[in-house]
C-alpha cells in the first residue's frame, strides 16, 4: 500500500513538472511571438550566430518551445517532449554561460516577460529546470487520470509554475535593487 501511494506521488509529481515546465515554455513562446523583432534584437545581442540566422532562429526557437510544452502534455509523447525542453534549455544555458564568460551581462535574457539580464542565477535556474524535467521520466508517462490524482497534480503544477515566475521576480528585482543601491552610492 505504502508502495504504491509512493508510486503515485511519484507519477502526480512527475505529470505536475511536465505540465508547469509547459506552461514556462508557452508564455516564452507566446512573448517571443508577440515581440518577435524585440527577441530577434536579443537573441542577435548574444553574439554567437552570423546575422542572416538570427530571424529564423527567432520564429524557430519559440515553435520548437510549443512543441516541446504540447509534447510534454501528451502521455505518449512525453520522452520526445522532456528530450526537446531539455535541448532547450541547454541552448539557452549555453548562451547565457558564453556571454557571461565573455563578461557581458548588462544584456536582456531573452527569457520572456519583464526584462532581465543575464546571470550566473539564470544557468543556476536552467540547469535546475534541466534536471527537473530529466526526473520526470523515470515516472510512467502513461497514467490514467482521475479524481483526487488530477486535482493534486493540477495544483501542484499551479504551484510549481508560480514559484518559478516567483523566483524569475525575485531575480529580476535583485538586479533592479543592486542597479538602484550602485546609482546611489555613485
């Protein structure tokens, strides 16, 4: 008994990360979208593709970002899903390491929503968010979904993407406060 109720909040916590790292991916995708020639100005900022690539690159990045949310929130797909956002993820990880190697960062993450420059905390994030979307794949992908399961895994996924838009605010307003205290003290 004891083992199978483990199983299951296993399984709940699993289906919760997929569905709360989909909905991180869609409102990426969705801002990327919208302000598509804002994010062709961002991803050109980071300096690690030729010019004529970087259009593209800003209609493909966000259509693979739907993909990847849509296939982690079907049950047969969701090793093509979780294989996606983890490929993602890296990409975008390696280009804010590349730059802040270069020691540029007073430059726009690119990540969605309000602006926020780029910093060791956001690789921190991504590799976190890596690592959890890679755990969920030792949980079944095929589960039938019902009563109590469904309720607890929707609002753990409501939960989940709450502390990461959260944690993204704290970021952002870390800088904000470190940019205000070096104005003042100047």
């Amino acid at each position: 008994m004891i083992a199978t109720l483990l199983e299951e909040a296993g399984t709940m916590a699993a289906w919760s990360v997929r569905l709360a790292v989909a909905a991180i991916f869609l409102e990426a995708a969705q801002h990327a979208l919208s302000e598509r020639q804002e994010f062709a100005g961002i991803l050109s900022a980071y300096r690690i593709l030729p010019e004529r690539l970087v259009g593209a690159l800003a209609l493909l990045l966000p259509v693979s970002q739907i993909a990847a949310a849509l296939a982690l929130m079907v049950p047969r797909a969701t090793l093509l899903g979780a294989g996606l956002a983890v490929l993602l993820l890296l990409l975008f990880t390696t280009g804010i390491a590349v730059n802040l190697h270069r020691g540029r960062t007073d430059m726009d993450c690119g990540c969605g929503g309000d602006s926020q420059r780029i910093s060791p905390a956001l690789v921190i994030r991504n590799l976190v968010l890596m690592a959890c979307v890679a755990g969920t794949l030792a949980a079944p992908a095929h589960v039938v979904f019902a009563g109590a399961f469904t309720v607890g895994m929707a609002g753990f996924a409501v939960f989940l993407t709450g502390l990461y838009f959260a944690t993204n605010q704290l970021l952002g307003n870390a800088q904000s406060f470190a940019a205000a205290s070096r104005r003042v003290s100047a």
